[in-house]
C-alpha cells in the first residue's frame, strides 16, 4: 500500500482517457489499497480541465458533467484532501525561488512537501506529467512517478 499525491496534470488522467491513463488506473485499482492525495485547489483546477475539454469539443456536456460529478464524490470520500494555508503558501514561495516554477506548479509541490512533512507513516510519492515539475519534486527529495512513462 503505497500513497501518492496526484498533481492536476496526473489527476485528470483518472477521468479522460490520454497518455499515462492506463498506468493511473492501475494504480487506483481498489485491490492495490493506495491511498491518494490531491491539493484542495486541484478541485478548481479538473472544473477547468474538464470544461476546457467540452468547451474544445473533445467531451460533450453531459459526459462533463458525470465525469465532475464523479471527481466531486471521490473527493469526499476516496482522496486525502491537502489543504491551503500559510504555511503551504510560504513553503510555495520559496519553491518559486529555488526551482523557477509558475506559481500553481509550486503550490501542488509545496502541497506534496507538506503532506510529506506530516505524514506519520508513508512517504508519498509525486505523480505529475510536467517534466520540469517532476525534475524540481526530485530536486525537492520526493520519489516521482510520470504516469505517460513507461512501466
């Protein structure tokens, strides 16, 4: 049993069908008893990806919709869910300085540090599909995971 903190980019591959979706879920397979994290602002962050999507015309409004709905009711009751502070926002700016990140890509790290920092048990590992992301978590010293490599 492994946990793991899915980045947006990671996140979205549970719900629409691209690179890396396969590996995704595998891994979110209930029988594998993973546990799964995502940033509360990631919950902003798939609202736009998926309507992003219908409004390019790759999904429909009613596959949108289930798929939100979806992502909503595993929010509450499958994903850990980090939440935003002080704290995290601190961590997030110094995160810009030492790794050249764009501002919501340091607080989905900064996300996976904090939850690092207080878990008691399991290191969580940083699933992400930004190579420069993934290049500044191993800077950072977590374990990453690209869902579109290869296995």
């Amino acid at each position: 049993m492994g946990l793991y903190y899915l980045e947006t980019s990671a996140l979205v591959k549970l719900y629409v069908r691209e690179p890396g979706s396969e590996h995704l879920l595998r891994l979110a397979a209930r029988v594998n008893n993973h546990r799964f994290a995502v940033l509360a602002l990631s919950r902003v962050e798939m609202h736009s990806a998926i309507r992003r999507r219908q409004r390019e015309g790759d999904i429909d409004a009613a596959i949108a919709d289930r798929l939100l709905s979806q992502f909503e009711q595993h929010l509450e009751s499958r994903f850990i869910k980090q939440v935003l502070n002080d704290q995290l926002i601190d961590l997030a700016t110094s995160l810009v300085k030492r790794n050249a990140l764009r501002a919501y890509d340091a607080v989905q790290l900064a996300g996976c540090l904090m939850l690092k920092e207080n878990s008691a048990t399991d290191e969580p590992s940083f699933v992400c599909s930004d190579k420069h992301l993934l290049q500044a978590a191993e800077k950072e010293g977590l374990a990453c995971l690209d869902p579109t490599s290869a296995l």
